[in-house]
C-alpha cells in the first residue's frame, strides 16, 4: 500500500453520510455570491443592481491572470452588490441576487474541438478553480511552463466527515473519468494515476474497470491527500520546498474539479454548483447535496434537518484544515467541500497545557518539519528562528496539533509566523 | 449560535493528553513497586509513600505560594510530580530514614522542576536529580537494603554487596545466577530496581500504549551489555550480569526515556543512548560501581546541545540545495 512518511490517524468519520446518494439542494430565495471564491484578485461584478440574470449568466469577470469568472447560480434579480463577512470575518464584496419565479438557463455551446487550446479556454472561461479547497484557477495550472509527464487525480479525501468527491466516483463515474481525459488531454500528458484511500473500496473497485488510468490505492491517514504527499505516495517524486508540482513534471487535479471540466466541456455550463458533505453529529440528517454557489448556510443547515444536540463548532471544509464559522450568516463558495456541526463529544475544545517536549509532533509531521520549536520562537516574538525550524514550508495540514498531548495551538502559531513574516515584507 | 467556539484548525484533537500519558507511567510503574514492597517489607511501602506525598504535597505548596487559587492547581494537575515522587521512592533503599526521601523529592520538584519553570521545563530529569542530591549527601546512609527473600538457588547467604560489583571482581562468589538478578530474588538494592521482570513488564505496558519507543531503552541496554563484553575481553558471560544489575533496566526504561530531558529527533536519540550505554559501561569498568544515575544526569545536559545541531530535514529540502549549487 502506498503511502508517505509522518501523518496522523483521526477516526475518518465517514460512516455519518457515506452512504447518501446525492441530492439537490432546492432553490432558495436569496443568493449571495462571493466575487472572491479563490485564491488571486476577486473577480468585477459585470452586473448592476436592479438587473435580470439567468442562470449561468456571468455576473463577474476574472481580473487579472490568477482570478475565476463568476457565474449566476439561479435566475433573478440583482438586488445589490453589498458588503458582507466572509468565513474568515473579514468584509469583502457580494452580489446579493433575489429568485425569481420563472427560472431559464444559459450555457455554453457544447465544445466539438477537443484540441489543448480549447479545452484550457473553455476551462478558462467556465470559472473552473481547484475544488479541494485552495481555489486555484485550473486553467493556469493546466498551462504549466515546466515539462509534465503525469496527471495526478487526487480522490484520497483523507479529511474526516467529507464524502463528497467518494459519492461523485461513485455516482457519476463516467463523467468523472470523462472529465479526467479531458485534463489529460489539456496537458498532453499520457500517464493518468488516482490516488485513492483504501476506505473508498467500492469507488476503487468502480475505477478500476476503465481503461489507460493507473488507479493507486493509498493508506488511510491524514493528510494523504495533501498535494506534496499524494505526489510522493503515487510516484516517488519530491516536490522541492517552496516549490510546484510541476517542478517534478506533475500536475495534482481534485476529483470535483475533474467533474466541473466535464460539466463545462461536455454540457457547456459553468461552475457555479458543487457537491459538499453536510455533516457531524450536530446534523440532524447528514447527506451530500448539490449545492449553488451563494447558499445561505443556515439554509443548507435547515434542509438537513437542523441543528442537533450541543453544537460547539460550526465549520465550512473538513474538521482538519476547515475554518472554523463564527455563526451561520455565511454563504457557500466554489471551494465549500464541507460544512460541518461539531458537538462537543467531536470537537476538542481542551485549553492548551505546557509542551512536555515529547517530540509528537515532529513525528507526524508530512514535511518533517519541527513544530515544537516553530511554537516556542513564535510565542516568544523570534519569528526569524521559527522560520529557520521550517514554519514557511508548512501547509497548515495541522498532525501536530491534532496529535499533541498538550493540547498546543501549534497551527496557530505557524500561520502566525507566515503572516508576521509577510508582513515584515512589505 | 453564541456557544459555538471560534478557533484555528484542526478541529478535533487525538484523546492523547499529558494526564493520560503520566497515568499510564504511574501503571507502568506499580508493579516494580509491588515487587519492592514484597521484598523489602512495609519500610519500602513506607518509603515510597512519604516519596510520592512530598513530590506532590511540595508542587501544590509552590504554587500556593505564587498565589496560583487551589481549585486551578487541582484542575492543572498533570501527575507528572506523581511519577516524579513514584521514581524517587524507588530508587531509594527501603530501610531508609523517613526525611531522607522527603527531602530527594523536595529537590527533585521545588528545585529541579519548578524553578525551572514546571513541567516541560526541568533541565534534568527531576527523579535522578532528586536521588543524586540524597546520595551525595547522605552517602554514608545509604547502603543497600538486603532482601528479605532469598536467592531462589539457595546457596548463598547474605553478600551485602550488590550484585554489580561481583561481575569486575573475578574469584567473588556471588552466589546470584542469572535468574536471581532477573527475577530480584537476594538482591539488594534500592527499592525499585532489582525486580527486573516487573520493571519490564511496565516497559512492554508503555510500548503498547506508545508512551515510548521500544528502541530506545533498547539501545541503551543492548550498547551497554555489548560495551562491557568488550571492555572484558570480549567475555560473554558478563553480557547478562551487566544488563540485569543494577539500576539500568529501571534507569533505561523509566528514566533515560523521559520526553522532556531526551532528544526531538531520531538521529539525536539514536546518539543520546549510544552514548548512555557507552558511558554506562565504561564507567562501572572504572569505578566499579553503580554508574547510571549520573551517567542519565550527564547525558540530560547534552540534549540542548544534540537538539540544537541536529534538526530534521524538510521534506524536499535536498533538491533546494541542489540547486542552489548550480
């Protein structure tokens, strides 16, 4: 069984909605679209308030190189373009659309020349960014300017809870493998690897049947489907610190991104729904629902019943690397793979005790990095040591936090290190 | 919505805790402590006992005195002072004078530990430095105790020595077979270190629990008893002696292994008990005595030094360098 060195093992879970077909969320009243659901410049709103849009309609546009044009999630009205919190309780811009009764749709034309240049353009236009969670746009890590010889399909979903990219394998295998040969294609590579966790048995068996697609079965542990490991556990290959994929000739695809390609290619509509897992005990009943951009998530917490028990942890992604909601007031992005409710038997609310210096966490650590001395200089203001124990190297996959005896916000103290560092850039 | 925490990932946490880990050393360790008691009498029950009350009794008075409320010591109290008291008792001998252990406790917490900065802090491991500062300044006192069973061979009657120092002295007759110094039967010592079977069986305990690393005491161990072959002319027989006298399995095992006063790497722990066993062995050649207290001692104050030039490696880091060169 392939696999990498370090990483932790949470109870995955995914036992909660596993096995819940996928199901439309009904439409709702009011959308808010984010016009920054990636990483880069957010996008410009081409719409006005008091405009009529039609589903799919672009309403943003891509400003710049690293940005992703925003499509409509329903038909209607733009009521305004108004400020609101986003996850992370900052302020930043949206585009509040009110339903209208009578819903149409606009795609695009179905793309008959499967060449390179057109499926990358088409991706381009489409909106499409990583939907693992990063929000990078897809058509640029699809024009890599190194040599690539291999496409890597990450379905590991190793984050506890999270189904959804396991239903989409299951349920809309061809399109997803259709979606895979497209991207393939767009990078001119012939060699296609799945990395999948052996807890997705049945998706496996599924995947084997096609053809031309090397599937890897990879061991249950976080973070498996991180970009540096699964690279590692799939070819051997290491991605040098600081840097890409593509400096060792691999390019890392999520399995909704490869869906999104096909959906865009194929059916010629753009980004603007996804699959995520709602869960935890603190859901009445979990599921995996399709989902548009801009839903409410109290709305989506309603459709699934409501909040159950007592709920001490509101998430949007995984319990891993998901960020942790101050209410129910946010809305859902391209990037939402999950939203969870954490009683408090799951979450761990422990408040920090003195590190015994047990060396857990370097350990676990995926990049075998130090934690425990990245904590101690951050906390004493020496951000310049902590950077020398590895802190600018870490991916925030948060092992050492997770398995420290001590309870120590160690992740915290890494991004706190990164921030005080950029900010000594400036 | 108002009770919902807001923090930084991750989310939820392993049930690994600090309390956990010293309790499961506080299990690991009663059964050597029953075997002390069964061969050296109440006195060792009682020796014990005032060991493990001081060490806890000194780190609550501590933090009294830097007013630090009751009810917060209680909620933050970790057991570590409970192994520390626990480790000291045992390495006392059982007929000792009752402040003798009081005051290797006091030492090990208030000094060692808490002026150092509590737990996770103390530069050296509390209970060796709690045994040292009695040893060297009751050393007239402390004697061995003799114990109360016998050897199970039957033909020796009391030594007075321990069992170490018959290994270097060819032509003594201990009379102690191998099976005596493993099971404890006729040997003195202190307390908690002649049963060696129930030292290991708590070692077998924390290596199941993943408290430590089976490798480590390990290595000490095996570099110990292989050192001493060689340093005897590459004599065989000394091999199990050497490894089942004395403090070691109990110093390897409990002591050396300790989170705090260990290296953070495997590279650095791999020369950290090298080294141990190295200096264990060759020192009881010279002196011929019992070594590993102060050799564990010795070996606390490099782990700064090891943890400071020996760092893991970034994944991928070797490409970077690479190049850099070009």
């Amino acid at each position: 069984m392939k696999s990498f060195q370090g990483g932790v093992h949470p109870s995955d879970m995914k036992f909660l909605c596993e096995n819940m077909p996928i199901e439309q969320m009904p439409i709702v009243p009011d959308y808010y679209v984010a016009l920054s659901q990636h990483i880069g410049s957010p996008a410009t709103a081409v719409v006005v308030a008091g405009e009529q849009v039609e589903e799919g309609q672009l309403i943003a546009k891509a400003s710049g190189k690293i940005s992703a044009n925003i499509f409509a999630p329903v038909a209607g009205e733009v009521v305004a373009i108004e400020k609101r919190k986003n996850n992370l309780g900052v302020l930043a811009d949206y585009i509040h659309l009110k339903t209208s009764e009578k819903q149409s749709v606009v795609v695009f034309p179905k793309l008959t020349d499967l060449s390179k240049e057109k499926i990358i353009e088409r991706v381009e236009q489409a909106g499409i960014v990583g939907l693992g969670g990063a929000g990078f746009a897809t058509a640029v890590k699809l024009s890599p300017n190194k040599p690539v010889d291999t496409l890597i399909i990450n379905a590991a979903e190793c984050e506890p809870y999270l189904n959804c990219d396991n239903r989409l394998m299951l349920e809309r295998a061809d399109e997803f493998i259709e979606g895979v040969r497209l991207l393939a294609r767009a990078l001119n590579v012939e060699k296609i690897i799945i990395g999948i966790e052996n807890n997705k048995l049945e998706a496996y068996n599924r995947l084997l049947s096609y053809e031309g697609i090397e599937i890897s079965l990879l061991k249950k542990k976080y973070p498996q489907g991180a970009e540096k490991t699964i690279i590692y556990a799939c070819t051997k290959r290491k991605v040098p610190t600081g840097g890409l994929p593509m400096d060792v000739g691999v390019v890392v695809d999520n399995v909704a991104t490869a869906y999104a390609v096909y959906d865009a290619v194929v059916n010629g509509r753009p980004l603007y729904k996804r699959v995520m897992t709602v869960s935890g005990k603190g859901i009445a009943t979990p599921k995996n629902i399709e989902v548009l951009n801009g839903t409410p998530y109290k709305a989506i917490i309603d459709f699934c019943g409501g909040l159950v028990g007592e709920v001490v942890k509101l998430l949007s992604g995984g319990p891993m690397m998901g960020l942790s909601l101050s209410d129910d007031s946010g809305v859902t992005t391209k990037t939402d793979s999950g939203l969870l409710a954490l009683t408090s038997s799951e979450a761990n609310t422990m408040l920090p005790t003195p590190c015994i210096n047990c060396g857990g966490c370097a350990k676990v650590c995926p990049m075998h990095l130090m934690p425990m001395y990245i904590d101690f200089y951050a906390l004493a203001g020496d951000y310049e040591t902590a950077v020398k124990y590895g802190a600018m190297n870490c991916f925030e996959c948060g092992s050492c936090a997770f398995t420290c005896p001590a309870k120590r916000p160690l992740v915290q103290s890494i991004k706190l290190t990164k921030m005080k560092m950029k900010e000594k850039k400036k | 919505m108002e009770q919902l925490v807001y923090s930084s990932s991750p989310h939820i946490k392993s049930g690994r805790t600090t309390k956990k880990i010293m309790i499961d050393v506080c299990i690991a360790l009663v059964p050597a402590c029953i075997m002390g008691c069964v061969f050296f009498g109440w006195n060792a029950l009682l020796t014990l006992a005032i060991a493990v009350i001081s060490a806890v009794v000194c780190e609550f008075v501590y933090r009294l005195c830097c007013k630090v409320s009751f009810k917060q010591i209680v909620q933050e109290f970790d057991f570590t002072s409970l192994v520390t008291g626990i480790l000291v008792g045992m390495n006392m001998p059982a007929n000792i004078d009752w402040y003798v252990p009081m005051l290797a406790s006091f030492f090990a917490i208030a000094v060692v530990k808490m002026l150092f900065g509590g737990t996770g802090k103390n530069f050296v491991n509390p209970a060796i430095a709690g045994r040292i500062f009695v040893f060297i300044s009751f050393s007239a006192m402390l004697k061995p105790a003799q114990a109360l069973i016998g050897s199970i061979s039957g033909d020796v009657v009391s030594t007075g020595a321990t069992a170490l120092q018959n290994i270097f002295k060819p032509g003594t007759v201990s009379g102690l077979t191998n099976l005596d110094l493993f099971l404890g039967t006729g040997v003195a010592g202190v307390l908690g270190e002649t049963c060696k079977v129930a030292l290991l069986l708590g070692g077998v305990y924390l290596v199941i629990r993943k408290v430590i690393d089976f490798k480590w005491p390990l290595i000490y161990i095996a570099v110990t008893g292989l050192f001493t072959v060689c340093l005897n002319g590459f004599n065989f027989e000394v091999f199990l002696p050497s490894i089942l006298s004395g403090g070691l399995i109990l110093g390897a095992i409990f002591m050396a292994t300790d989170y705090v006063t260990s290296p953070n790497t495997l590279v650095g722990n791999i020369i950290y008990f090298t080294l141990l066993g190295l200096l264990t062995a060759g020192l009881r050649q010279l002196k011929h005595q019992e070594v590993v207290s102060y050799v564990i001692l010795f070996g606390n104050l490099l782990v700064p030094l090891i943890d400071k030039y020996i760092v893991n490696k970034p994944f991928g880091e070797h490409k970077k360098v690479k190049e850099a060169t070009k």
